[in-house]
C-alpha cells in the first residue's frame, strides 16, 4: 500500500468523520430548535388563556351587573361598572402584546406604533364592551347594555376559542393518556375529555334532572 493512497484513505476518512459531525450538529440543533419553537408557543398559549379568562371575568361581571331595560344603577352598582371599564381598558392594551393590530401601514398614521392599523377581532370585542359599559355604543337591535354585552361575550369566547383550538388540544391530550393509561383505551371520551359518538350530551335541564334522580334514591335510603 503506497503512500499516497494512505494518505488519500486518512483524508477520506476524516473527511466523513467530519460530515457526520457536521450532521450530528445539524440534526441537534433542528431538535433544539424545534424544541425551543414548541416552548414559545405553549408559552404564548398559556398567556393568551390568561389573559383571555380575565377579561371573561370582567365581561360576566359587567354583565350581572347591568339591569333589563337599564335603569338606574345604586351608586354601588355605577362604581362596579367604573372597575370593569377600567380592568377591560387596561386589558385591551395588555392584549396588543399577544394580538398585534394589522395592516399597521395602511392606517393610522399619526398614531403610537402600537395604535396604528386594525384591531383584531377579540380586541374589538373588548372594545365595544367598554364603549357599552360608558354608554358611547349604539347598541344596534339589542334592547339594553345587559343584553349586548352577553353577545359581545359570546363573540369574544368564540374567537378566542378558535385560536386556542381546544378541540385538537383535548385530542393530543386523549392520545396521551391511551399510551399512559391502558386501562383507559376502552374509553372513547376518556371520561367526557372527547365527545362519545355514541351518546348525545344531556343538556344542563337533562344534567339537573338525572341529578335530581340521584338525589330523590339516596334520600329513600
């Protein structure tokens, strides 16, 4: 074997050694990478509950606390409605760190750079709500504040829920615990985790009423 070709095969060989390890590192840090990716976004889906389970807070307490027809709130009730315009202004900003306006070039040139473009929706809900709240609103075919805020609720659980998705969390979730749990994969719903196809949920009436008849057979006991 001549010289050469030693040197030529230690060349070749370290040449591959050296690719395998540029591979390594690639594949490291694309798992590395992925990993970090996987963790921003459960952070930022925790924030975003958060954030967005607050301002259901204060949308249900606005609600409760406006009357049919609206009459004149006590002074109690007219302070309560001052703390929620408050908490839902502060929220609406605290919400541009998660949900940033659009098309921020298109409009609203003269205005902070956080302020300028469109709302997203879930902002716009919380807006109108405090517009509601201060009576600046036209409540369109609603008949009072109580009743558009229960369907600016609805509209802000609605979008919110189809970015959190918890459809296809609970899903990963069921997966999760078929591999962890065996004696649970005979279970469709994992306990009501997951709809079961064979069974139409019983409503809140169906629910009280199966209840009721729980409770009249303990208390013949």
């Amino acid at each position: 074997m001549s010289q050469e070709f030693l040197t030529f095969l230690v060349g070749a060989l370290a040449g591959i050694l050296t690719g395998l390890a540029a591979l390594a590192a690639y594949y490291a840090a694309t798992r590395q990478n992925r990993l970090t990716a996987t963790s921003i976004a459960a952070d930022w889906l925790r924030d975003l509950r958060a954030w967005a389970s607050e301002a259901v807070d204060v949308l249900a307490e606005a609600t409760y606390t406006c009357r049919k027809g609206d009459p004149a709130l006590s002074s109690d009730d007219q302070a309560t409605i001052s703390r929620c315009r408050c908490r839902l202004s502060a929220l609406i900003d605290r919400g541009r760190f998660l949900l940033p306006n659009e098309r921020e070039s298109d409009y609203g040139d003269h205005k902070a750079s956080a302020y300028k473009g469109l709302r997203p929706p879930a902002l716009d809900a919380l807006v109108a709500a405090e517009r509601i709240l201060g009576e600046v609103m036209d409540l369109f075919s609603f008949p009072d504040r109580k009743s558009a805020l229960i369907g600016v609720r609805r509209e802000f659980v609605s979008t919110v829920q189809a970015i959190l998705d918890p459809r296809s969390t609970n899903k990963t979730v069921a997966k999760i615990l078929q591999h962890a749990q065996e004696d649970r994969q005979k279970d469709p719903s994992f306990g009501g985790l997951l709809p079961d196809p064979s069974k139409v949920p019983e409503g809140d009436e169906g629910l009280v009423y199966a209840a009721s008849l729980r409770y009249e057979e303990e208390t013949r006991r």
